[in-house]
C-alpha cells in the first residue's frame, strides 16, 4: 500500500456556530493543537502525501493556523456551502493531480485514527472503487445508514431521507471515505442535488459507483472515530477521550500515573520510562521529559526539558525554555523561565529563575529572585558551578556569580561576584545590649497613660 500515492482531502468549510465563538470551529484546540491539526496529523500517519484543506468560514484565519500545523497543505475555498460532495469539489485542482487514493475526512472529526484510514485504504488496494468508514453509534439518529448487500456497500441513505425501515439500521456512516483516484472526479461530477436538503452528497457516490458496476465497501470503526464536534460540550468530551488514550499509552511505555485522570497532557508531550507523575499535573505543549524522573503533584509545566532522575515539584511552574539537566531538583513553590538548571543544581524553595543559567551542583537558597526585568528588556543571570546563594537574595541582571560564589543571604546583588568570593549586599546587622527590655517598658507605660486619658 505504501506504494500508492494518496491526497487527504479535508471538509473544513462549516462555520461551526454552535461553538458560539469569532475561532472557526476547526481551530479549537483538543490537548492544545488545533482539531483540524488532529486531523492533518492521522491523515499523514496513514500515509497521505498530499493535503487539501476545503476551508469557507474565517478563511484567512484558517489559511494562517495551516502554516503552521500543515504548511504543506494547498487550501480551496468553498464559496457556498452546497453540500459535502460539493465541498469535495473545491478541491479538483489537487484531486485532478491524478492520486492513487484520495482520502476524504472532516475537519471536526479530531479523533479519527490512522488505522481506520489505513483499513479503508488498503480495500482500495485490494481493488475497491469507494470504502466508507462505518461505525455503530449508541444512537443512529442523524447520521447516514449504511445499506449493505452481502459484502456491498450499496447505498448510503441520510437520515432524512430515510424510510421507517432504513432508520432502524445501526450501522452508519462516519463521514469518511476512501476513493480510487482515477474514479474520483467523474463519480463526484455525477452528484446531484434531489434530496430533502437539497445538498450535494457526497455520500451519492456509493449508489453512482455500484451503477457503473464498481466494487464498493463499508469498513468498520470505533464510535470514537467518528466523534464530530459541534459545541464545547462535545470538544470537553472529545478531550477527555483524547487524554484518557493519551494516558493509557503513556502507562504502557513505563511511565507510572498515580492518578492519571488527573494528569494532563499535550500533544506533543514527550515522557521517558520509569518516569513517575504524581495527582494533578498539567503539561502544555513543548515538554520533553527523560526517563526516571518524578514530578510531584500539582506542577504547570510547558515547554521545557527535562533530563533523568530530575526531581520537579509539588507545586512547581516550569514555563518555556527551563532546561533542567540530570538530576536536577526545582522545588516547591519555584517558577522557571528560559533558565538552564545545571546537573544536580537544586532550586528547592520559592524561587524565580528567569533568562539564566545555575551551574553544576549550585545551591540555590529559599526565596531567591533573579531579577531579570527593568520594565523593557530582560537581562541574563549566570550563576557558576558549585555556588551558594543564600535564602531571600535579590540578584539584580545582568550580574554573574562566579565559581563557588557565596552569597549572604538576604543580599541585592548588583555587582558581579567573582569565583570563591564572599558577597554581602545587605546592611550590617546592630546589637544593642538591653535595648529590647527598654523599648517594651517604654511602650507599656504609654498605652497604659492612653487608657487613662480615655476613661
Ligand atoms: C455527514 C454525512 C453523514 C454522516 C455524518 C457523520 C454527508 C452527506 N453526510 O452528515 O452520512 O453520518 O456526516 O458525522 O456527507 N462541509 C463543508 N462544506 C459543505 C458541507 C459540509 O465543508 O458544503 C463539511 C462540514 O464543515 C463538516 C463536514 O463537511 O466538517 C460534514 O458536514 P455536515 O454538514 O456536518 O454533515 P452531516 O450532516 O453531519
Ligand atoms: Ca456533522
């Protein structure tokens, strides 16, 4: 099959209005990648090597988002929305290339997977014309029957123009279907609009296809695979399917969950063996994560990398750019921006490292604030191997400690420190020898004279 040259093309076009939002409802994100991505991403999995997104509604919104999550994908604006065969249509300059296979697929169907196209694929490589992808839902109401002869697939029926007795078939259609190439165009030109919604179908093609004589099948899908979104309510669930997956592969590669349904995770996230994630972790996209680290519970983590037997957490915030080297440790209550954390470098308590670099084994005290920010630029904080920076310091950037630094804690520092140096920046500490006794005489007889005067 691999052989076979195959152009996913992707019904994008419907405006989505029951999201209730200014997006096109195919940006709207499930594990922070657009659904249509979700798509784009199944589509090259089962070996699409072309991609045609048929968009209508917010057009240069979508034809941005695209770049980015498929900038090899060619876009067709459907001006009108006459129908999915129609939609299909849009797309005849991409399909005329001349395919083995064309796969069509819809924009808010997010978690179709590659095997189901792969299955309605290789009956065209077994010499099919058209392979629907069918699925058996809960309830059929509102989707296309599938009417079946023998191994035929003879006619798709939408539900409102079934009759009394085709309603009562269970198996429907996902949406999805694989096309021969080189009968694609002709059977779609065929497609008339003499149904109850007055659409061009594209579902016609089963019925054109079995008129010309041609082989046509019905393959068969999870439910979820057909999941189409058409309000947040269905994103929400389509989420959770994604995560509750997501989560069973992440296990069954080594990683231990305590709670995996309360842990997050992203579509790109990468999580190494022996790894252990405790309750209420949230990972945004862009984090890599080596095998036997633990990241205690509740921690915000994005974009960062994270090497072995790092420690993270409870209550750690890792943001873009934190790079923690082997057995690192960031602590409680600690946030990380654009920072390396050398090996075994610990930020344990407190703590705000941004635009900086901890070298190896550095200590990094309780409350510790790397002052990155004059209010326009940022500037870098380099803090050498081995360097203890005593709890509650300011250090004011761009300032370097070097080697060994020993920072007294509760110090600004302003200045660079250089290897082994000692660096006070705070005022001298005054005793005065029964002082305290002193002021506590003085203060109690004052309230005592207020208390008269009151009465
Ligand atoms: C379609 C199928 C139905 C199937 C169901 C599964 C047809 C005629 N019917 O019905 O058999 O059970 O999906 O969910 O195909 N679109 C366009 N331009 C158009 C029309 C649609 O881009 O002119 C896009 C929509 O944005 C959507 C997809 O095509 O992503 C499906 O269209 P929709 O109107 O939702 O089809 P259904 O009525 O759900
Ligand atoms: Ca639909």
């Amino acid at each position: 099959m691999s052989q076979r040259s195959c152009l996913s093309v992707i019904l994008a076009a419907g405006e989505g209005t029951r999201m209730k939002s200014a997006m096109p409802k195919v940006l709207h994100a499930i594990a922070g990648l657009p659904m249509v991505a979700h798509v784009v991403k199944a589509a090259e999995a089962a070996g699409a090597t072309g991609l045609a997104l048929v968009i209508g509604h917010g057009t240069e919104e979508m034809r941005k988002a695209a770049q980015k999550f498929a900038p090899k994908a060619e876009t067709f604006v459907q001006e009108k929305r006459l129908g999915t065969a129609h939609a299909v249509l849009a797309a005849r300059e991409a399909i005329s290339k001349g395919y083995d296979d064309i796969l069509v697929m819809f924009g808010d169907t997010p978690l179709i997977d590659a095997g189901a196209l792969a299955t309605a694929r290789q009956k065209l490589a077994d010499g099919a014309a058209v392979a629907v992808i069918g699925f058996r839902p809960p309830s059929p109401t509102g989707y296309g029957r599938l009417i079946e002869k023998g191994s035929q697939l003879v006619a798709i029926r939408e539900e409102k123009d079934c009759s009394e007795e085709e309603k009562k078939i269970g198996f429907c259609n996902a949406g999805m279907m694989a096309v021969a190439g080189k009968h694609a165009l002709r059977l779609l030109d065929k497609v008339g609009n003499k149904n109850a919604k007055g659409e061009f179908y594209l579902t016609d093609i089963v019925e054109i296809a079995g008129a010309e004589g041609l082989d046509v099948v019905a393959t068969e899908a999870s439910f979820e695979n057909a999941l189409g979104i058409n309000n947040r309510a269905e994103l929400a669930e389509a989420e959770a399917i994604w995560q509750a997956r997501r989560r069973r592969e992440a296990m069954l590669a080594g990683v231990t969950l305590i709670a995996p349904e309360t842990v997050y995770f992203s579509h790109d996230t990468e999580i190494g063996a022996d790894t252990i994630v405790e309750p209420n972790v949230w990972f945004g996209p862009g984090v890599k994560i080596a095998s036997g680290a633990k990241i205690h519970a509740f921690s915000h983590i994005e974009g960062a990398t994270i090497a072995s037997n790092c420690d993270v957490g409870p209550f750690a915030r890792l943001r873009p750019g934190a790079d923690l080297k082997q057995k690192a440790k960031v602590g409680n209550f600690c946030e990380v921006k654009q920072a390396t954390i050398e090996e075994g470098a610990k930020v344990n308590h407190l703590t705000y490292i941004g635009d900086a670099r901890v070298g190896a084994a550095a200590n990094i005290g309780a409350g510790t604030i790397t002052c990155n920010y004059d209010g326009y630029s940022k500037f870098f904080t380099d803090i050498g191997e081995g360097a203890f920076v005593g709890s509650n310091s300011s250090l004011v950037a761009p300032v370097t400690i070097g080697k060994g630094g020993y920072i007294a804690s509760g110090s600004v520092i302003t200045e660079s420190v250089p290897d082994d140096a000692l660096a006070f920046g705070r005022a001298r500490q005054k005793t005065i020898p029964g002082k305290g006794k002193e002021l506590r005489e003085r203060f109690a007889s004052a309230a005592a004279a207020r208390k008269k005067a009151a009465e």
